[in-house]
C-alpha cells in the first residue's frame, strides 16, 4: 500500500484538475491520499472530497500555524465533530512555524496545545508541520504529547533523538 500522507489537493491550485491529479496519482500506484486542511475552510473541503472519494481520499482537520489567528474555541469544536465522521483519519495539520511566523510564537504555542488535546480526545494520529521550532515542539510535547502518535512534516531539524527519549 502506497499512501500519500500529504497532499493539499482542496487547494485553488488544483481548482482545474484536481479530479485528474487524483487519478493520475492512483494510476501511478498511490493507493490512499491524505488531504490536511489548513483551516475550518479547508478542512471542509478536505471532508468533502475524501465523501466523494470513499476509501480513496481521506481527511486531516487542522489549522496550520500560518493561519493560527483564525483558531477559535468553535472551530475546535467543529473540529471534534468533523472528527466524528469515518472519513477523518487525522488531526492536522498543525504546528509551529518560525521560519515565516505569520502567526505571533504565543499564539502558535497555544493553538498547537489545542490540537494535542482535540488528538488525544478524537484518538486520531497528529499530522505535525515543525519549521525552525524543534525545541518548542519538543518541550510541548514532552508536556502536553504523551501516548499521542502522528508524523512530522517540513522537519529539518536532527532532533529526533531528543524526541524519542
Ligand atoms: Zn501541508
Ligand atoms: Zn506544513
């Protein structure tokens, strides 16, 4: 099995021919893709084309850290019942990104937290974005982690030592 963990086909770069990049994926031998939303928008969009692709295309719901200022209380909770429905394998993406910091650290920090928890309640696997943040992702989740599984993406750190003990 061939999964794709990581593709933003909800995205309006696809807006032309999403449906034939998805089918020129599974012709090519990918045999699941995981579409992350990056917001309450796009992880919509994301539940709506893993709908429209059953046992296909799955979904993450998430907000991304470039986009951590739109998280809400409410957005978490529609998260929670988003996470409800089967076609919902995944709680991400979220994370901590330094690099562009489009959101302010504080904010990020606190918004990543919450996701640990929405994981932990939905016992759903994290998808993790980490740029120039290993050592805060690490310190939140050697806090707030324990027991959650998931994978790291955009990681250019070596820290993964560090992680694992
Ligand atoms: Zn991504
Ligand atoms: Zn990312």
């Amino acid at each position: 099995m061939l999964v794709d963990s990581h593709a933003h086909i909800d995205t309006s770069r696809f807006q032309n021919d999403r449906e034939a990049v998805i089918q020129a994926a599974f012709e090519g031998g990918v045999t699941r893709i995981v579409d992350p939303g990056c917001d309450l928008a796009s992880s919509r969009v994301a539940l709506a084309l893993a709908k429209a692709h059953p046992g296909a295309v799955f979904a993450g719901v998430g907000t991304h850290p470039h986009d951590a200022t739109t998280y809400t209380d409410e957005v978490g909770m529609l998260y929670r019942q988003m996470a409800r429905e089967p076609e919902v394998v995944a709680i991400g993406e979220f994370g901590l990104d330094y690099f562009r910091m489009l959101s302010p650290r504080e904010v990020q920090r606190a918004v990543f937290c919450a996701h640990l928890q929405l994981a932990r309640e939905c016992d759903l696997p994290c998808i993790i974005h980490v740029r120039d943040s290993h050592d805060d992702v690490i310190e939140l989740l050697r806090a707030h982690g324990q027991g959650l599984r998931g994978v790291f993406h955009c990681f250019s750190g070596d820290t993964l030592r560090q992680i694992c003990c």
